[in-house]
C-alpha cells in the first residue's frame, strides 16, 4: 500500500502557533457500496492523531468515520518557540500508522 | 434533460438509501480496543454524548464560538473550527443527524481551547461543540444546511 502523505505546517498567529495536518487517507465510512459489485467498501479511517511537543504529547484527536477524507485536523499551541519540535502521529483502524515532524520557525 | 432528471433523482434516491440503511446497521466495526469506541458507534447523539462524557449535563456557553458555513454546499467537506477560552480538556464535534453523531473530539493537554477539522455530513444538521473544562461541560451549536450529502458515493 502506497505511502501515506503526512504534511504539518506550523503558522505563527501573534503569540500562538497554529499546527495543520493533512493526512492522504481514504476516511472509509464502512456505509458505501462498490458501484460495480454491490459490495460494502469496509470501513477504513483514522482514528487518533497525537501531537507532541518537544516530546511532551499537548493534545489527542480521536477521530470517526464521520470526518473527511484526507483530513485536515488543526490545534493551537501557545508557549512553541523557534526551534521546537511538533511531532505528529496517526494511527488507522486497520493498524496502519504514520507521522512526521516540523520545527517551529 | 431527461438525462439531466435522471441524474438528479438518482442523486436524491442514493442519499435516501444511504440514511434509511444507516438506521437499521449495528455498529459491528473492528477496533474496540479504543476506549471512547462505543461513544463513536453510538447512533444516537445523547447516546454519543452520554457515552463521551459519562453522563454529565452540558450548559449552554458564549464562550465557545463554531465557525462554519451556514450552508454547506458538498457534504463531504465541512469545514468546521471550535474555539474557547474556556480551560477546554475536550472538545467534541457532534453532527446530530449522521448515522454516527460523533464526529471527532481532541483531548488537549497544553494546547489552546482550539480545534479545526472538517466533517462529513448527510442532511442538515445541528452540530453541536462540547467543551470539558474540568468537571464541567459545555456546548454551544449551529445548524449547518446541507445541499448535497456526503455519505452516498
């Protein structure tokens, strides 16, 4: 299965920093059905995103079918300084997992 | 035009499928090792919450502001950011009307009353934002119209 593209951007709103992730994933609600064979595409979403600072885990999404796919799931931090690092990880409900990392500017 | 008709009402006929099926579906997904599980599979908004937050009453707040759009034109995008300056430990995204209410929720520790996401959304819908603040819990909605659901293929 083809890599999963994670993609964090860190923006600085006045004294806060804004984290955006966007994550490559199908967000499969379990719900549709194949068009040609009438079977259910099985469910297939992400279901935790955790952020960390420095190493120190600052916020834990928990996420259901019900988000869009290739989600793009936002926090706010204050007290990230130039140089720090957000860490960001993600797990799937089929054990598929993935992450990257971004300094703050 | 009679193929343009067709087209719409097959639109219109799936998106119904989808919400009827939805109702008579048990919730049998994989993956109930995650312990907030029954809170996402519950069908029922109060269920949802309840399961969420063990039961506590949320109070109505003006200190959580949603941002979406009041109409949603795609379904399958709904962009929404809850904001507050409560001390926020949760905060929970419900979607009333979808099969499964509960969308979303971001367990904060360190980080700002702030979460963004985007949901998916069959019909409209109220969609109500609960905010834990230590013991206490608190909510604010918007009803959110839909054009075009997003739960059909």
């Amino acid at each position: 299965m083809a890599e999963r593209l994670t993609k964090v951007k860190v923006k600085k709103l006045g004294d806060k920093h804004q984290v955006l992730v966007l994550i490559n994933h199908p967000m499969e609600t379990g719900q549709r059905k194949d068009k040609k064979t009438g079977e259910k595409i099985p469910a297939h979403f992400i279901e935790t995103i955790t952020f960390e600072l420095n190493g120190n885990k600052v916020a834990e999404a928990s996420l259901g079918s019900g988000v869009s796919k290739n989600p793009l799931t936002g926090v706010e931090l204050d007290g990230a300084k130039p140089g720090d690092t957000i860490k960001v990880s993600w797990t799937d409900n089929k054990g598929e997992s993935g992450g990257t990392e971004a300094t703050v500017k | 035009m009679k193929r343009r008709k067709f087209l719409q009402s097959s639109v219109a006929g799936g998106a119904l499928v989808v919400a009827a099926g939805s109702g008579l579906l048990k919730p049998s997904i994989a993956a109930a090792e995650r312990s907030n599980e029954t809170a996402f599979a519950a069908t029922e908004a109060d269920e949802a919450v309840k399961t969420l937050f063990g039961g506590m009453q949320a109070e109505d707040s003006g200190d959580i502001t949603i941002k979406a759009p009041k109409q949603a034109e795609n379904g399958a995008v709904v962009p929404i950011k809850v904001e507050t300056s409560l001390a926020a430990d949760t905060i929970a995204i419900v979607a009333e009307k979808n099969p499964f209410p509960l969308t979303t929720a971001v367990h904060l520790n360190g980080a700002k009353g702030f979460y963004s996401t985007r949901i998916k959304m069959g019909q409209t819908s109220n969609v109500v934002a609960y905010v834990k603040s230590g013991d206490k819990l608190y909510k604010a909605s918007q009803t959110i119209k839909v054009t075009v659901g997003g739960c059909g293929g």
